[in-house]
C-alpha cells in the first residue's frame, strides 16, 4: 500500500452512552510502524484530560485497539477501552482534580487521535496523522429531565423513554453534597425512573440532624409518579448515600423498598445521622500517607459491639447488595460487610445479602470507564481548608471493577425490579 494514503481512523460508535464500549481502528499505515493512540477531554472545569497507548501496525498497516496491544503509554495490554478508563489530567495540571460530569443534558466530547511514532507528552502541540470527535452520552434520547422541588424534596428526575410505567430508583451521593446526576441520567437510560436526590448543599449544613422523613418523601415522590410501579422502587447510594440508604430500610416503617444497592458505605453510625459532609467519629485516628494525603478509614474502628453505635441490619426485609473496594480508604467497608454479615445472620435475614468485594479499588465505585482518581482535594467542612482525601485504589483493578460492579448491578435491578408481567423500558 502505497505511504502517501493517508491513514485512515475510525471510533464505532462515535456517539455512545458512557457505559458502552466503542472501537479504535487505525487503517492505512505502512507495516510495522510506530504509532499513539490519544484520547483528549476538555472538562467542565476547563482543565484537559487524557490517556494515550503506544502501538505497532501490523503487516497490512492496521491497528486495532481492541485487539492490539499497548506497549506503554497510560496503559498497557490488549484493553479495548483503555483510551477511556486511564485518562487523567493533563501534564501541567493541578494536583487533586476529579473528572465528573455536571450539565447531562450534553455529552463529554474526546477526541480520538492517532500520531506518528511512540510519544508520551506535548500532543496539543503536535499535528495528528488524524482525529475523530466522540460522543460519550450519560443521557439517552427520549430521556426526560424534570426537576423536583416539592415536599421539601430537592433533585432531578429522570424518566426513560417510552410508554412506562418503570420501576423506579431513589439514587443518593455522598458527603460532599450538592446535586449530582449523570448516574440517575444512565440509570433512566437502562429503563429505570430514577431520582438523583439532592439533600445537603456543599457547606450548606455545619452540623444538623437530616430527619429521615425527608427521605421517605423523596421515596413516596418517586412511587406515586404515574410513569412508576408503585411496588418497583429500590434504593442506590454511594459513600454517605449508602450509609442513608441502610438507616432507611432498617428503620423506616414508612416505606418498603424492593431492593437497595449500597456502594462502598457502612453501618457504623448511631441511628441519630449527623450530616456536615462527615459523620461522628473520633479524629484522633485520622491518619495520613508518605504524600500527607489524608486517610479516613479508621475513625469508625474497631467495629463496636454496641448494637446501638450501629444502624441495625437484622430489621433489613428487602434484599441488599454490597459493593466494595478492598483498598477503600476512606471507608472500613470490608470490616463493615463482615459485621453486616454476621448480624443480618443472628437476625435471621441474611438469605437477604449478597455482597461483592474487589481487590485494589478504592472508594469512589463509578460506572463503567470513568477515571480512576486516588486521591483529589476536597475542602473541609468545617475549616474549609483544602485537604488532599486518599481515596484507594490501582488504575487497572479499580477499573475492571467499576466496568465489572455496574454490569452486575444492573442485573441486580433488573432481577427484582423487573419481572414477565412487568413492562420492560422501549429504548
């Protein structure tokens, strides 16, 4: 083939949801050449992201990313999406950044680009062999987005496409607070009418008791939609969420949720939630690292045996799945689990709990091929002082768990959320 064709570069599917995978074909290049493959995002917080895999053409002058190998470059082996999963920020950036998307109603643009030879750094001032815009979508079409500001109730509501009615999905963050709703948005995307519930502003509450009650509204919102079985609404919370959602299907006689998905969270809290992006704890265990990052994990242990410093999980009726890093960090989930396990068994209900644990992952357990972050700055609540957070976690690892936990998880809803005489979301 003949060196003055240019090459020729392909992205399939070049507009997607987040959680499906795509395929980077390079066609067109002399045999056994050198090349990188770069993948470039330019954040919302206007700070620039990337990842990059060094190859070599095979003898027709093709390279394929998922079925080559990378030789170096952000990551390495044969990895279908490692263009996405191993972006980080840009060399030059601050310290501490996190990638996370805010505006859903628009797609996180990466551009794909394919380089001549096996370079590490300066790709923006460098001219690509070719380049390819991508589309990464948490929203799919037909989706609706309605905010909810009703019974005291905060938080954006997503409804799938199609005729409905859904099963439907409560989906609570963590301590940082505020509003956040790319999950809720790719959950409504796989058929479920999905609240992203917001109930603390970032430095909105010093320190104030959160009454259950505000919870139970949110639930009884979401159950009461016309587009929502009433009797097919389940729990989904993260870090802070998770831990609301087991004192809500522990304690509450209010609502009956079908099933709850807890991720990287615990019991380990009197049932009286105090909420100012932390909980009570002793901070005299706050620890920190060889780089002064600070670990979180152990001011809740030892696990007590006080039944009553701990949310009571052999009251739990519904069915419950755990989802944790082995290296979190920030929370003693792994401690945590074992004594969820062995309560839930003195109370009878453990047929009720299944749980799943990986190994170097830390805390923060995404969907699908969103970065891996260690550790990234936060401010404290209280001195608002900005604080380097170790999180956990090895990039390869922590990601084959986030692609691995999300799959499984939407099995999970759909195993009891969704049944033969339920209708399924038309996407």
């Amino acid at each position: 083939m003949s060196k003055t064709i240019p090459p020729v570069l392909s992205v399939v599917p070049t507009r997607a949801l987040v959680d499906e995978t795509f395929k980077v074909v390079v066609e067109n290049l002399p045999p056994a050449s050198p090349v990188t493959l770069h993948a470039l995002l330019y954040s919302e917080d206007k700070d620039y992201w990337e990842a990059y895999g060094h190859y070599v053409s095979d003898h027709r002058g093709t390279v394929s990313v998922a079925e080559d190998m990378s030789l170096g470059g952000t990551y390495t082996g044969k990895e279908a999406m490692g263009l996405l999963w191993s972006m980080r920020p840009e060399l030059g950036s601050h310290t501490g950044l996190r990638l996370r998307k805010r505006e859903v109603t628009s797609p996180m643009l990466v551009h794909i680009s394919v380089y001549s030879g096996h370079i590490t750094e300066g790709f923006r001032k460098q001219s690509p062999l070719a380049s390819v815009p991508t589309e990464r979508w948490y929203m799919a079409p037909g989706v609706q987005r309605i905010e909810i500001k009703e019974k005291g109730v905060r938080g954006t509501f997503f409804i799938p496409p199609g005729p409905g009615p859904f099963p439907g999905l409560l989906d609570m963050w963590g301590g940082r607070g505020g509003l956040l709703e790319y999950r809720s948005a790719l959950l409504a995307s796989h058929g479920y009418a999905s609240l992203a519930l917001e109930y603390f502003s970032p430095g909105e509450l010093q320190s104030a008791d959160l009454q259950i009650q505000y919870f139970e509204t949110a639930f009884n919102i979401i159950k009461d939609h016309p587009q929502v079985i009433p009797d097919k609404v389940g729990i989904l919370g993260l870090s802070l969420g998770a831990m609301l959602a087991f004192n809500l299907v522990a304690e509450s006689t209010k609502i009956k949720p079908r099933c709850c998905v807890c991720i990287s969270g615990h019991h380990l809290v009197s049932n009286r939630l105090m909420i100012d992006g932390s909980l009570p704890n002793d901070p005299k265990k706050l620890r920190f690292d060889e780089n002064n990052y600070l670990i979180r994990r152990d001011v809740v242990l030892p696990v007590p045996s006080d039944p009553s410093q701990k949310i009571d999980v052999r009251n739990i009726k519904c069915p419950m799945l755990l989802v944790n890093g082995d290296d979190d960090q920030n929370s003693p989930t792994v401690e945590a689990a074992e004594d969820i396990g062995n309560m839930m068994r003195s109370g009878g209900n453990l047929h009720l709990l299944s749980t799943l644990t990986y190994p170097d992952t830390g805390h923060p357990i995404e969907p699908p091929y969103s970065p891996h972050f260690r550790a990234t700055t936060v401010r404290a609540p209280r001195t608002k002082e900005k604080v380097m957070i170790l999180w956990g976690g090895q990039t390869k690892p922590h990601s084959d768990a986030q692609e691995d936990s999300w799959r499984k998880i939407l099995a999970y809803l759909h195993h009891h959320l969704y049944s033969s005489t339920t209708p399924k979301a038309k996407m």
